[in-house]
C-alpha cells in the first residue's frame, strides 16, 4: 500500500515552518462524524501538522496502518489543518474530536488517550491498535451518552432556551459573563455524534454563539 497517497499533507499544500520540527513529539487529534467517518491529524503544534486523513466506517485495519506509519515515520512535509483539509475543513470542524499525546507516568512519557483516560502500552508492535481502538471505543461512549440525553424529551427545548441565552446580550462583557455556562455547554459536546439531526445543529449553533461571544470579547479588549 502507498500509505502516503492518503495523506493530505501533500506538495500541494505544504508550508515551510517558521521554527524548528525536528525535535517535536507527535500527538493524534482525531475527528469522528455522526456517520463514523474518521479523520486522523498527525500534529507536531497549534500551527503545523505532518499527517491529516479521513477514512470511511469500520475501516479498522487501514487506521491501524496509518497510525503504524505516523508514529514511525519522520515528517518531511508539513501543513495547517485549514489548507490540508480545504473543502471539508468546516465540516470536520464540527466533528467530536478527542486527542492521544504523550504525558508523564511513572517517569516516562507515554502516550494517554483522552477517550477512557488510560495510557496505552508502549509495545511499539500493538501501540497502533490500540490507539485505533481508542477510536471505537471514543465512539461507543460518546454515542451513549447521545442516547441517554435524548431519554429527556424536553432537550431539544432546553438547547433552544440555551441559544437564546446566549444571544439576548450583544455586549461585549457578556462573554465574561457568560464563562461559567460555556463551560457547561462545551462537557456536551458529544451532542456532535447524536442521531437526531435538529439536537446536533442546535448544540452546534450553541457553540457558534459561544465562539461569537468569544470574538466579540477579545476584538473589544485588545
């Protein structure tokens, strides 16, 4: 398999870095649509990425191949999330998205899965695997809650009373006001994978209220 022909990080969109890469640790952002489609970021920071992909459901070998291939290969060409996903950048964006990075246990780093919180072997031969079923089992979890929310029938109203909190205040101060229910809204960000259509766009439209909050905010006060 010519596993770099997946990779969207290409010629075409290639960045030359402003500072050093070569010693960056790479970590795994990975984006999961209602559909289970599955986009996989190789991250080295906030600004660049080695590796970006987006993958069809129940491809299990295939991701597993991939992560193989990121975790041992040495980036050559680097990229922004924006230009490497060009026309699907909005709609991953509004995926659920968990991350596997290395952190601190037991004296050395391994690498932790924000999925079930666990660190993952570091058996480089089953390390892909199992951050591949980390993916799954992301999916699993945050799609029961899905279904435990929607037992309350009256969800749908609580969002739409949510929105309007969140626009019945155009001043910038608001935002800080605010913070504490954002907070909130952003541990129901599972809602992302929910079934039901109008509950996903309306907790979307809620974070996009609490992003314009957040704008209006910081343009006011720089």
């Amino acid at each position: 398999m010519d596993i770099e022909k997946y990779n969207l990080v290409n010629r075409n969109d290639c960045k030359k870095p402003n500072d050093e890469i070569d010693d960056k640790e790479i970590y795994f952002d990975i984006y999961v649509s209602p559909d289970k489609e599955v986009c996989i970021i190789g991250s080295l920071d906030n600004n660049y990425i080695c590796w970006a992909s987006i993958t069809t459901p129940g491809d299990f070998e295939r991701i597993v191949t991939f992560i193989d291939y990121i975790l041992k290969c040495k980036p050559v060409m680097v990229s922004s999330l924006y230009c490497a996903l060009e026309c699907r950048y909005e709609e991953v964006m509004k995926w659920h998205k968990f991350s596997i990075f290395k952190k601190m246990y037991n004296d050395e780093f391994r690498f932790y899965s924000q999925a079930s919180h666990v660190y993952l072997g570091d058996n480089e031969m089953y390390l892909a695997k199992s951050m591949s079923e980390e993916i799954n089992r992301f999916y699993d979890i945050e799609l029961a809650k899905c279904k435990y929310r929607s037992m309350d029938n009256n969800y749908f109203k609580i969002l739409k009373g949510y929105k309007k909190l969140l626009t019945q205040n155009s001043n910038f101060e608001y935002y800080y006001e605010m913070k504490p229910f954002i907070s909130i809204l952003k541990c129901e960000s599972y809602l992302k994978l929910s079934p039901n259509k109008e509950i996903r766009s309306l907790y979307l439209d809620c974070m996009k209220e609490c992003s314009n909050l957040y704008n209006s905010y910081m343009s006011s006060v720089r």
